[in-house]
C-alpha cells in the first residue's frame, strides 16, 4: 500500500485523543511529502542531524518531534524549532535544553523517557530517579523547560502479556505522578507504541503514538 493509504487506515483506528507522529527516520523528505499531502503534520525522527537536514528543506509547518537519545552538545542544532523532545533522560540534558531554550527566547516541552523494558539496551529513567527529578530543586529552577508527559518503550518480543504490563505499568506511574500534590504541572502526554504494538499501547493509556514503518514501509537498520 502508499504511504497515504496506511496513514488513513492507522489513523481511522485510533481514538481522537491519541496524536499520531509519523515516524519518518531512514525516509527520504519526498516520503514525509507524500504523508504531508494527506495532511499530517507531526514527524517524528531519532537523529539530530536527520533531523536538522529534513526541517530545513521541508514546509515549516511541520512540528518535528526528537524521539532518539539526544546528547546534550547537540541540543543546540534543534533548539530554535523542535516541538518536543520525547527522550530526556537526566537533569544535565534538561538543564543544556533550558539554556538553549533561553537563548531561542523559546520555552521547549519535553518528556522524560522512562525505562520499562526487559532489556539491556534501552535509555530511560528509572521510576524513582524520575520522580526525584521532578522533585529536585535542580529541575525546579529551570524556566524554559516544561515536562508535559512521560515516554517508554516496551521489549521487542512477541509476548503481547509482557508489552502490556509494561504498558500498564508506565501508565500506573503517569497516574501516580499526577497524584502528587508536590508537583505543581499536569503531564498530559503518555508517548507509548510503535507499530508492532501501538494498538496495545493505546487500551493502555497511550495519548502518541510513533508509528514508522506501518506507515513508511520496512528500513534497512532500526537505529
Ligand atoms: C524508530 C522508532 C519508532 C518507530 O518504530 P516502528 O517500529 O518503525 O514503528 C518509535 N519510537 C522510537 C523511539 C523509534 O526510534
């Protein structure tokens, strides 16, 4: 099928609360194009520089979203323009981001990407080193950061039991953090589910979904 064709199928599927970001890393600008065309806006990519290079030539008003470990000498690159960093994992990149953000007279939204997997490879924050981030008087002084939700990604495995729990887990922490009194701001954003397990994602709790290669097609390489 074309790449307008599997966009109007997974977007008739989802439920109008969950924000669909087209996952375009690997894909030439002529393919966010043709999804452009239908009249998605929100492109998701893991790679600062890809990322850079495909802003620059592409309609500004696409909203480009860093879904990929970003490391904090190259924050400056996508400061002026991204929408949404979804994979903070430390105060010292939150605090290179508010500099950055400050000097782009920009307040950036960001979530902190929470590690759910079974597996050794996977960045992310820990449920308790996230919450004493956002307790911390460190993240409390930045000004033109703002955390608007929370990011995971479940094991790549065909257990669809297992990608649920961890799901339900991370969702069961979203509440939680919401709860607390002591933080002052609502999350809004749960990013969770890719195209193997997206639909999973969403029975729990998903509100974005970053959906590539049911969209794009298969890549060569993952990372
Ligand atoms: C590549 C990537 C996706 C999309 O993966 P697909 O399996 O192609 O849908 C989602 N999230 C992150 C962080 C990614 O790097």
């Amino acid at each position: 099928m074309s790449i307008p064709e599997n966009l109007r199928k997974i977007k008739s599927t989802l439920p109008d609360n969950v924000i669909l970001i087209a996952v375009s890393k690997t894909h030439p600008p002529e393919a966010v194009m043709e999804a452009y065309t239908t009249g998605q806006r929100v492109f998701g990519e893991n790679k600062v520089q890809e990322l850079v290079a495909k802003a620059g030539q592409l309609p500004k008003d696409i909203q480009w979203h860093l879904i990929g470990h970003l490391q904090s000498n190259k924050v400056k690159y996508i400061a002026p323009f991204v929408t949404l960093i979804h994979s903070v994992d430390s105060v010292g990149l939150l605090k290179e981001i508010d500099r950055q953000a400050k000097k782009n007279y920009r307040v950036i939204s960001c979530l902190l990407q929470i590690y759910i997997a079974d597996e050794e490879t996977k960045f992310g924050l820990s449920f308790q080193e996230c919450e004493a981030l956002l307790k911390s008087a460190e993240f409390g002084a930045l000004q033109n950061i703002k955390i608007t939700g929370l990011m995971g990604m479940a094991t790549n495995t065909e257990n669809q039991e297992q990608i649920r729990k961890e799901f339900k887990n991370l969702k069961t922490f979203f509440d939680h953090l919401n709860n607390l009194s002591t933080l002052n701001s609502q999350l809004s954003t749960l990013s969770m589910g890719m195209s193997s397990d997206y639909k999973i994602a969403i029975e729990e709790g998903s509100t974005m979904v970053r959906v590539g290669s049911s969209i794009f097609g298969y890549r060569d390489y993952t990372e």
